[in-house]
C-alpha cells in the first residue's frame, strides 16, 4: 500500500532516507520534549523522529495518509491528528506546553505555516523544515538582498534563521520544478520586543508591499506626523533596513500618536 501525492495539497513525497535523517537531525532538542510534524505523507521523515528522545505528533489533512500511518505506525496512532494545520486549534492537544515544528512542507502553504508559527511563537522555541528553496533562502536573508522581505524581518525578529542544505527534485515522487531547501529557526533568547509586536507586524507588512519606494512613501497609509518623517530613516526603502531598525522604526511610530 502506497499514497497517492495529490496534486492540490501541493505533496512530493520524499524518497531519499539519507536526506530525510538529515532534516530530523537538523532539531537540536533543547528547550522541549514534543515534537509536531505537519504532513508525514508516508513517514519517511517520521521513522526518524520516532528514534528522538522526544514525544511525537503528527499533522496531517489527506485521508489517504492519515490510514497509512494508522496501519504502518501502530504505536504513534493517538499521536495523529487528520486535520489542517492552518485551521486546526493547536491547543487542543498541547496545551500552552512548548514544542518544536518540523517538516517537509507543502509548498503551496509554507509561508502561512511560517505566519501561523510566528503567532505561537511564545509555544515554539524551535522550527525545522524543508521549503521551496527561494522561500527558505528569503526566511534567512539579510538587508540588502533582493528576496530580503516581510518573511525575513518577522522571522528574525523572533528567531535566529539559519540555511541548512539544498534538496534536488530527483528525490522527490512526483518531481517539484524546482530545488527544495532546508532551514532552521531557533527562537531568540530575547525574543520579547522592546516594540509593539502587532505594530511591528503593521509597519512591515505596509513597507514592504510597495518595497521599491522610500518609507516615507510606503507608510503614507498610516498618516504619520511630518515632523517624525523627517528622521532620515524615512529617505530608506525596506530593504535597506535590518531587523532592528524595523524595531526602532516601530518605536517611533508609536511615540508619534499610532
């Protein structure tokens, strides 16, 4: 028996053991005991999860692998849980108890997945997976670089990103058009803001929708004073700002009245 990769939920089903120990590897098991891996198709990644000295669950919407992993996994069948990461209220199974995420993730999601993580970020020391490779090199980039964005400022606010190995398509059933890669995010220390996280959200987000334009263009919307555009930082585009300059920004805009 065999699961069929459906083309909708956006699966390619890895086939390399070689690599998928290497991704399981990639967690450093520091800070938690629970581990949360969002769609194990077949398993491949999970065998070497279940080998961790940490309890294992496993996400997953398709039917068809929730009945594999039922049959092929007895002993992890009251750790499957057949629903959409996306939507599914995490705290139903853990509580406010922390616990790691990993994964080979479907790439049609992977960016909400990030999204939904950075908003359990107080549960989530640790996060481990792979992406299309673009995505998992924008997570991890720094000012300055073209794909340097929304993704890479909020999730580094928070964690400590860092590029793992890059994944061909000849390992994958079906095949992807495209390189994969594998990137690991270690929650900061000091993850807690000295700025209002939800502004912070706003200022980004606004920025960076029309990134080729200075700040003082692109944060029209939020009708700052003229007198707080005069800070040189506004003469900037996005890109041009580190992750806490994005801080200090934020700071600002809230002095000013926000």
């Amino acid at each position: 028996m065999s699961v069929k990769a459906k083309k909708h939920l956006g699966q390619h089903f890895l086939k390399e053991e070689s690599i998928a120990k290497n991704i399981a590897d990639s967690l450093t098991l520091s800070g938690y005991d629970t581990v949360l891996e969002i769609g194990p198709g077949m398993g491949v990644l999970t065998k070497y999860l279940l080998e961790k000295p940490v309890t294992t669950y496993v996400i997953e919407i398709d039917n068809e692998s929730v009945d594999y992993l039922q049959t092929h996994y007895l002993h992890l069948a009251d750790k499957i849980i057949g629903q959409d990461f996306l939507k599914y209220d995490l705290n139903q199974v853990f509580g406010t108890k922390p616990f790691a995420i990993i994964g080979n993730f479907p790439y049609n999601i992977s960016t909400q997945i990030v999204f939904k993580t950075l908003e359990m970020r107080n549960q989530i020391p640790e996060f481990s997976g792979m992406f299309q490779k673009e995505v998992a090199e924008r997570i991890c980039s720094k000012k300055g670089s073209k794909v340097y964005g929304i993704l890479s400022v909020l999730a580094q606010a928070f964690y400590d990103c860092e590029y793992l190995f890059t994944v061909p398509p000849s390992v994958f059933n079906p095949p992807p058009k495209v390189d994969s890669g594998v990137m690991r995010m270690i929650r900061k220390k000091d993850f807690k803001l000295d700025c209002n996280d939800k502004l912070l959200f706003t200022v980004v987000k606004t920025a960076f929708n029309q990134r080729r334009k200075t700040l003082r263009n692109s944060l029209k919307s939020l009708n700052l004073s003229e007198k707080l555009q005069e800070d040189s930082i506004f003469a900037l585009r996005p890109e041009q700002l580190a992750v806490e300059d994005f801080i200090h920004l934020t700071q600002k805009i809230a002095a000013d009245g926000i």
